[in-house]
C-alpha cells in the first residue's frame, strides 16, 4: 500500500443529537475552538484561499451544523465554504457532488451518528473518489466526533460506556478505510470511554486505539505521523505487547482479563508513530 500524500484530521468534538442543549453548545462555538480550525485552514493551503465542503450526513441537524461551521471559519477569514447535505446515497454520486468533491481542497465530516456515515457513504463513488484524492493528492479529510471515528477501517459505533469492560458491551463495524490497524475513539475523558477502546483493542491487538478528548484531535501525515493538537489530551492504547487475554475464552457478559497493554497520554505537539509505536514528546520550558 503506497504512501498517502493527503492528511486526517480527527478531532473528539461534541456530536449533534438534536438536542437544545447540543444545538445551544454548537451555537457558541465551544467545541469548535479557533486553534484546531485554523490547522484545518493552514493544511488546506490558506495562502491560496481553500474550498472547504463541509459533509453533515451523520448529523440530524444538517444545516444548523453547517451554518456552526461556516460561522467559525469565517472568523479565521476562510470565505469559500460549501455544505454538501447528503442525506441518501444517490445524494453521494449525484454528478453535482461529484464535481465539488473534486475542485474542494479539504472535506470536513462533522458529528451525528457514524452508522450514518458508513450506511450511507460506504461502496459509493464519493467514497472511491475521496479515497484516491488522499492518496494521490495534498488533500484534507478532517472529521469531528462521529467523522473522526469513521475514518479507520474498523470504527467504534456503540457501546454502554459504564459496561464496556463487559465482552459483547462494545459495538464495532467497518468505517471509511483512510487508516488501517486504527480504532478511534472520541469525548473520551468527558464521557469515560477508556473501557471502550480497551475491549477494541483486545479483540484487535494489532492495533492502535486513539481517544480523543473533546477541543483535541489528531493531524496524521503519511498514514502513520501523529501529532497531537489542541487544549486536552490524545491517550493512545497499543496492544501489540498483551501478554494475557481472555476475550476469545469467555460468554457474552463476561467482565475482560487483560495483561501488559502499552497506554500513552499525548498533548499538544507530541507525535506517535502509528507504525513503530514510537512516542516523540515535546519539552516545554519550566514554569517559575
């Protein structure tokens, strides 16, 4: 598999239920903090003025996310601002969709319900076209919440948080495919998902979980660099050293026996290498 020459960003902002309490928060840009859009910005090259098409399709409030979205980025300047409301498949390939997908510099998925975005997007040319841009092209594809946990080939879509340490408690399914050997997880602090990422990764050692705390999120180069962005915290779980695990010998119900997983905590600036497991931290002078 070649090197893709596009760049993910996956962000663990607040998703949209519908709520007046979600649309409240989203009205005051709380989880839409400047910093990370303005990364979204200068990636899809800001000197030259990017189109950025925003995707609502897993949000059941479509068009009050998109107008959340094109209120903050027109704070940072960036003017050229579409919204691309697929709702239904033939929305996806419609030829209108087809040509904006390609002339935009940067895809933006926002939050709602991943099911909806791998149901509805999943085996379509949109997917196929977005897919060849980002290994082809310095194209973006930055998702938020329900878009960031869609991005690997095996997406985390449901599961009782108080429970996850239960085998059968954490649902999974096939996501976009951007990254591979990926689980990605998102709110995760605020709404204690660290159990979800472990039963994940016990099930699929192989791979990498990534929990992204809301106002934080990850920018990915070259399939596999990841630095850390944002105020909170990126906690990456590897279990590529498990020593013990008893998922595959227990019934439903059961509660998790796992040995020696690898657990790293990221901020702002560190980088993981998604393919040595390698953590890079960044030193910051000391406070007097």
């Amino acid at each position: 598999m070649q090197t893709p020459k596009g760049f993910l960003i996956a962000v663990g902002g607040a998703e949209d239920k519908g709520s007046e309490i979600e649309r409240e928060r989203q009205n005051s840009l709380d989880f839409f903090k400047e910093g990370i859009l303005n990364q979204i910005v200068e990636l899809a090259g800001k000197k030259s003025d990017p189109k950025i098409e925003i995707v609502t399709t897993a949000s059941s409030i479509p068009d009050e996310v998109a107008q959340v979205y094109k209120k903050a980025f027109r704070k940072l300047g960036q003017i050229e601002i579409g919204h691309l409301k697929i709702s239904k498949r033939e929305d996806a390939d419609a030829k209108k969709t087809l040509e904006r997908l390609e002339k935009c510099n940067c895809i933006l998925f926002s939050g709602g319900d991943q099911l909806r975005l791998s149901s509805v997007l999943g085996g379509t040319e949109f997917l196929d076209i977005l897919h060849e841009r980002f290994e082809k092209e310095h194209f973006v594809i930055a998702g938020t919440s329900a878009g960031a946990a869609a991005m690997s080939n095996t997406m985390i879509c449901g599961g009782d948080e108080t429970k996850a340490y239960l085998k059968g408690k954490v649902e999974l399914s096939i996501g976009f495919g951007f990254l591979q050997e990926v689980i990605i997880d998102t709110h995760f602090d605020a709404r204690g998902r660290f159990g979800r990422l472990v039963q994940a990764i016990a099930a699929q050692p192989g791979a990498v979980g990534i929990g992204l705390d809301e106002d934080t999120g990850v920018v990915i180069e070259k399939g596999t660099k990841m630095r850390a962005i944002g105020s909170s915290s990126v906690v990456v779980v590897d279990g590529c050293n498990i020593s013990h695990n008893n998922i595959a010998d227990i019934r439903n119900g059961m509660p998790l026996s796992v040995g020696n997983f690898t657990v790293h905590v990221m901020t702002n600036s560190d980088v993981f290498d998604i393919n040595t497991r390698e953590f890079t931290s960044v030193s910051y002078p000391a406070h007097h």
